[in-house]
C-alpha cells in the first residue's frame, strides 16, 4: 500500500506553470500532500481507491483555481512610522527635494526606525504582512535598509524574522544597510560602505539574519565602485547579491549585478539591451516593481521586451515601502504590471510565483508539481487571468502554507 496523505485537495482547477510556457493547467485536479510537500498532482480520476482512502483528510473544492502560493521577493515592510504626511505635502505643492532638505524622505524613515523598539516595529509590521497573506502569499522577502548602523539593521532582521515565525509564513531576509547615506557619515559615503563591509555585515551574517545582500545603485544612493565593495564583501562570506538598479538612471546597475552572478536586478527602468543580455547570460531575475513606479509617476518603462528577447526571467513584487511603494497587495501589483508595463496575465502570474522564487535563489517553490512544498492559493475564481484581471477584492479562497522541519 502507497503511503498515505496527511491531505487530498480535490475539485481544483490547477494553474501549475510546471512548464516553461503556459498556464499547465490540470482539470479536475487532485492535489495530494505529505510532510509538506506535494506528492501528487494530477486528473482526479487517476488516483487509485486505496490513495483516496488512505488521505486523513479530505478538503473538497467546486472547480476553484489552485496556483501556487503567491511570493512576494522585494518587500521594506519593516520600518518604523509612515511617510503619508509627506506623501500630503507633496500634494499640496511641496517638492521632494523640501522635503528631503526639511529633515524628510528616507532619513525620517530611519529617525523613526532608530527610535522604534522591536516590539514596536513588529506590531507595526505585522498587519503590513497580513495584509500580503490575504492575496495568498507564503513567501516574503524583507529588507533592512532603515537603519544603516549595526543595532537597528540587525533589529530591522530580526523582525523581519519573527514577522515569518509568528504568521507562519516564510520570510526570507535581505541586508540593505547600503540603501542610503545615514546622516552620521554625511559626505563620506566611502567610510560607511567601509563601515558596512567592516561591521554590519559580518555582524549580521554571524547572527544568522542574513539570507542575501542587496544595494541602491543610484546617483541619490550608492556609485557602481561602492556597490562592488558592498557585493565583494557579501561574496566573501559566500553570500548572494541583488541591486536595486537603473532605477532612476543609467548607472549600469544590472549589468554590475549579473557580473557577479546576482540573484536578481530590481527596478531597471533605465537598462539597456547590453546589460539584459548580460542578466541572460548571469542567469539573474529582472524584478518588476511597477508600485514605485506608479506613485514617482516614472515614464521611463522597464525594456519588457529586451527581456522577452532574451528569455530573462521576470518577477513581479510589492516594493511595499514607506516613501515610493506603499502597495500592500502582489495581487494589485499583478494588475499594475499588466496595465503600465503591459506583461501578460500569465508572465504577471508567473512574475509572483515561479520567476520571485528564482528571484529569491528558492527551488523548491512557485511551482505545483510533486516533490514541491505544498504552499498552494486555491481562489474564488476559475480564469488565471482573473488573478491580474480584478483590482481590490478579496478573492482568496484557501491557503495551504507547508510547515517544513527545516523552515
Ligand atoms: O525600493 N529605491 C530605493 N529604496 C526604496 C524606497 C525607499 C524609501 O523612499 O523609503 C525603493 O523604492
Ligand atoms: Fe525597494
């Protein structure tokens, strides 16, 4: 007799994208789980009585789409207080650039992380994930970045961590203490990237917080030379790099980070073909954050169809941040990708399942296929497309999140 399932998801439309190209979808589809992973999907018909009988628990559905758990791969949603106040001045005639000079933008992000306890900055956190959960994500990826000294970007980590053990959800946590210039360093940008490389990466990558590292390549962030020490001192401790890059210029971030083997370049408005073809090449995700783009109002596009030519991988995520990206939902970010940088509803699909969990180095998910863990969505809805299509309702159904021993 086979070995039972702890569970058999029945009734299911499947959206698969256990494929290169297509939605995979399976009609009348079963999905069978033990210990956390999937160990059969496939028609409903195919399964033997004795599987059937042997599942110890039975969940049916009435022909609703089953997709993979959805996977958030570039999220700040760590930070202490908000900047709608700011996003309000704006609006009332005030240029960034005041706000930045009256003590405001990013800076005032980190004045109010330093301040912020960790219990503070996880109750905060905590609503900003949940409210990811109900489009179905199982995968968050979170960035430090507001706290650019040792002490607050390790504590930045550390909730990024707990954020995942309390939801029980995974949360993979990315080291961005080179994300601006804290006001400490002021015109000596060289010494902190020292103190970065020194300092709080080794310290943070002792503590165990760090899964990979990650840069803002920008004329207001960080130069390609500074970057390069930032990603040499990640690759001597044996460490993955991703960039946001070419986000607002060409300062040929993306080709920097494919160089060295990145797992992903981030943003791209500005890349050129060159520097797509090098990303190909690399085997580095381009991730699409059309969220940051919408709220600067950016015109500049990402060159979708550069990376369509040459087969890059492309992801699709939240930015979910206090100053460009306060987007709480990968579904409405689905949408957006479709509408300002028209990606299919399947690359979109694609771009917040199996193409995020390249983006993040995961293997093991983003994909329905036996020997995957079972993060599966199953939605009130029968259409893929439906999952860009619609704009702010709750069409989540189910989720099935896999508690691993390893997680
Ligand atoms: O991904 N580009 C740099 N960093 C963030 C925004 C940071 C902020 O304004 O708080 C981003 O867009
Ligand atoms: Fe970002």
């Amino acid at each position: 007799m086979s070995a039972p399932f702890d569970r058999l998801l029945c009734g299911l439309r499947a959206a698969t994208l256990a494929d290169d190209a297509g939605y995979g979808l399976i009609e009348d589809a079963a999905i069978g789980i033990r210990d956390g992973r999937i160990v059969y999907i496939g028609p409903q018909a195919n399964l033997t009585a004795e599987q059937r009988q042997s599942a110890r628990e039975i969940e049916l559905f009435d022909s609703a789409l089953a997709t993979p758990a959805l996977i958030d791969c570039h999220t700040h949603l760590v930070f202490g207080g908000n900047r709608a106040r700011e996003f309000e001045m704006r609006l009332n005639g005030a240029s960034y650039t005041e706000i930045a000079q009256a003590g405001g933008g990013i800076l005032s992000t980190v004045r109010a992380t330093r301040e912020a306890s960790e219990e503070q900055l996880l109750t905060a956190a905590l609503p900003r994930a949940r409210a990811l959960m109900r489009d179905g994500v199982a995968t968050i990826e979170i960035k430090s970045g507001y706290g650019l000294d040792a002490d607050t970007e390790l504590r930045m980590l550390r909730v990024a961590r707990r954020v995942g053990e309390v939801l029980g959800i995974s949360v993979r946590t990315t080291l961005l203490a080179a994300h601006a210039l804290p006001p400490e360093y002021a015109g000596r940008a060289d010494d902190y990237i020292e103190h970065v490389c020194r300092e709080i990466l080794p310290a943070a990558h002792s503590a165990g917080l760090v899964d990979a590292v990650d840069a803002f390549c920008e004329g207001i962030g960080f130069s390609p030379e500074q970057t390069r020490r930032v990603f040499d001192a990640a690759s001597a401790l044996g460490l993955p790099v991703k960039l946001h890059a070419d986000q607002l210029s060409n300062l040929g971030g993306a080709a920097l980070v494919a160089d060295y083997g990145g797992l992903s370049a981030d943003h791209i408005e500005y890349t050129d073909e060159a520097a797509v073809a090098r990303m190909a090449e690399r085997g580095t995700v381009a991730v699409l954050l059309p969220g940051a783009f919408l709220c600067l109002r950016e015109t500049q596009l990402p060159p979708i169809d550069a990376l369509r030519h040459h087969r890059v991988p492309m992801a699709v995520s939240t930015d979910l941040n206090p100053g460009t990206s306060p987007l709480m939902s990968l579904r409405l970010a689905m949408n957006l990708a479709c509408t300002l940088f028209r990606l299919t509803p399947e690359e979109a699909l694609r771009g917040a399942t199996v193409n995020a969990a390249k983006a993040l180095g995961l293997a093991d998910r983003g994909r329905l296929a036996e020997g995957m863990r079972a993060d599966i969505a199953v939605w009130g809805v029968t259409e893929p497309a439906e999952l860009s299509y619609w704009m702010g309702a709750e069409l989540l159904q189910a989720v099935q999140v896999a508690r691993l021993r390893a997680d």
